[in-house]
C-alpha cells in the first residue's frame, strides 16, 4: 500500500510494522530462544513470521515492511525474509514490550521518510501486527486493513482491529464498543466495514466477567494489531510516557551514523516496560472531547495460535480458522507425521522423525523434539510455560 488519502488528510505512505521478538515459551519444546514460535513452521509449511509476511504483500513492497524482534532472533528474521532490507529489521537489545517497541519502529520510519523526501514534517501510516498469528480468511483480513488504515489517516485517530468473540474467552483482552458505529469505510471488493468508538479496555478478565462480556454483544477480544499516523502515535507516547518519547527523540538522532549501536544499547535500558494497550490506548480513552480510539470488528478466521491446544484445535477443524463445537472434533487424533492409534482419541501428536503409537490415551499433548520430550493433558497446555520458568531457575540452558 503505497499511500492512502483522505479528504481532509495528505497522502500518506503506509509502512507495516510486524512486531517478532517474543518467546512462544508455551510452545516448547519446540520453541526456544534462538528459534521461538514465530520462527516456527506451527501452522503449515511456512513459519508463523513468513506467513504473516506473505498476507501482507500485497499491500505492501519489501521496503515498507519493519520488523521489530530481540538481538538473539534478528539473523533468524532476516534469514527468514531475505526482500525486507536488512536496516528494517530493527533489533531490540532487551525486551521492553509493545509501547517500547512501536517506538523503536515509529523513529525508524520518520526517518526513513526524512531521507527518502527531504521533509523533517514528512507523515506516514503505520500498521503495528503480531508476527505469530493465523489468519483463515487473508482476502478479508486486507480488505480490513485497508479500511484500518484509511479510518487512522485522520490527525490524532487511532484503530485496533476486534475480533467477535465466540467464547467466554479468560485468555485475551477484551475491548468495550460504544453505542452505535462511528460510519462506513470502504473496505475494497465493493464492500464496507464499520468502526466503533472505545469505552475501555479490559485485559483477560475473570471467567464471570468474560461471560458477561460475551453475553452483552458489546465487547470484543483485542487482537493486538494497531492502525495510526506515526505523528499520532509520537505525540501520544509525549502524552503519557514522556520519559521513554525522550529517550527514543535521543536515540533517533543517531539512526544512520556510527553512533547508533552504541546509543541504542545505552538508551534501551531506560525505555518503560509497558504495553501500549496500557501505555497509551487506556489512557486515550478516557481523555475529554471527541473519542480517538476506535475498533474494527473483524470476521477474518483469526487465531492468536497460544498453546498446542490451539494448535489441535485449529488443525482438527480443517484449519478454518474458526473454533468448532468441541463435539466435532473430540475424537480425532492430529500428528505432524506417520503414526498409530488404537482406542486413542483427540491426541496432538509431534515428531519429527520417529513414527508414533498411542495405545489407550486420550486428550494429551505429545511433543518430542531431539533433546526433550513433552506429555501433557490438552487442558493442560497453558501450564508448558511454567517448565520454560523450572528451566530457567535451574539455568538449563542447554534446554532454553
């Protein structure tokens, strides 16, 4: 996408920012430091980082892509994504969270747009977008970020895509809509999507009040995929986190000299450690005058894809995206290769190289990777971060 206008806005480039640089420490031991979820081929052929790349290119050139991701995984990214040049794969020294890092990207591309058009008031669309998830439907998921982009082109508005709930989900952050929607946006194929305006946002809440939630027709789950001007989003990181805007204005006047690495390592450290769902979206929402946070509810076959029991569900559906009745699914087994089951049922079965047999089990999670080796109940799934923890306090590396 190479610039979206407006009627009361300039034109604008758009760049997409993929944010890569978590652990996936629920998917070990499959994922580990060097080589996390992201990296992984998870869901199909291609890994989670690659396809979610692929979605956006046709939207988006090579050069409009950033990706943000850790020191330690930065070789693996562009290994992974040899057409998106090597200075926009922006490398983190430790991890700061989202706010921290969407800074990092927003510096990057005012620059980028200083050098490429010589104008230091120069402006651009930014698309913030997690590396690591499944998206069923990728016609629609562009059509929506056409529409996302063209509703944040206005001066100081921001968008977040929500997905409809399906469930009394505890796991995700939920977004309040206000009333009725904020109007109609062309969304590409002669269709029209609309934009809400946010009431608050909620992160997982406890099992009663995400039934609520689901029942009032009035929330919907934060997919963490964000949509405003890079200018926006400066001037709210001044607003409410001045002292890491200030920090980033330091580092971004030595983006492009010898000083960089040395100013990055020494400015990261005093970056705020904070989402930007609570650094800057919350606040937003409860300033006075015209609401600036808006949502886009989106039906595009979504999966944040966070456990291997996502993953059985995803692939025992037939990969639709769409979470079916757990009747439909209960008895099948999924395996990544040759395997056997007798009186066996709804088992994620994963190795590489050995045939696998389950005789007699049901409902459990089987992992087998060269060195380890991980069996766990589906419902169960949520708990395999708590090993990378066990693993980290007794230093085993060797198995990080």
């Amino acid at each position: 996408m190479k610039r979206t206008t407006n009627s009361h806005t300039e034109n604008l480039h758009a760049y997409a920012v993929i944010l890569a640089g978590g652990r996936g420490s629920r998917f070990w031991p499959r994922s580990r430091m060097h080589t996390p979820k992201q990296l992984l081929n998870i869901v199909g052929e291609m890994t989670m980082l690659q396809q979610t790349a692929a979605r956006l290119s046709p939207l988006f050139a090579p050069s409009q892509l950033f990706v943000v991701t850790n020191a330690e995984q930065a070789a693996q990214v562009r290994k992974q994504l040899p057409r998106v040049p090597r200075a926009q794969v922006l490398a983190e020294p430790m991890g700061r969270n989202t706010a921290a890092a969407i800074g990092l990207a927003a510096i990057h591309i005012r620059s980028a747009q200083r050098n490429a058009r010589g104008d230091a008031r120069n402006d651009a669309l930014m698309a913030v977008l997690p590396a690591d998830h499944y998206i069923a439907r990728t016609a629609k998921y562009r059509s929506l970020l056409r529409a996302a982009l063209h509703a944040a082109s206005g001066a100081g508005q921001m968008v977040v895509l929500g997905i409809p709930p399906t469930r009394p989900e505890t796991g995700f952050g939920y977004i309040e809509c206000v009333g009725k929607a904020k109007g109609e946006i062309a969304s590409g194929r002669g269709g029209a999507a609309q934009t809400y305006s946010v009431r608050r946002f909620t992160e997982k809440p406890p099992l009663i009040e995400a039934r609520r939630y689901f029942a009032s027709g009035n929330y919907l789950w934060n997919a963490g995929m964000f949509f405003w001007r890079i200018s926006t989003f400066l001037d709210n990181l001044r607003r409410f986190l001045p002292k890491t805007h200030a920090a980033l204005e330091e580092l971004s006047a030595t983006i492009g000299t010898p000083r960089y690495s040395r100013a990055l390592a020494a400015v990261y450290p005093r970056l705020e450690n904070i989402s930007v769902d609570y650094a800057i979206l919350e606040p937003a929402t409860r300033l006075r005058g015209e609401p600036a946070v808006h949502v886009l509810p989106a039906q595009m076959g979504w999966s944040d894809i966070g456990s291997w029991e996502a993953v059985y569900q995803l692939l025992a559906s037939g990969v639709r995206g769409e979470k079916p009745s757990s009747g439909t699914i209960s008895s099948k087994n999924v395996s990544a290769g040759p395997h056997f089951a007798l009186d066996a049922h709804g088992n994620f079965l994963w190795s590489r190289d050995k045939f696998v047999a389950a005789v007699g089990v049901n409902n459990l999670v089987i992992v087998e990777t060269d060195d380890a080796l991980l069996i766990c109940p589906r419902h169960r799934a949520q708990d395999v971060g708590k090993i990378v923890k066990w693993l980290e306090s007794r230093k085993r590396r060797d198995l990080l």
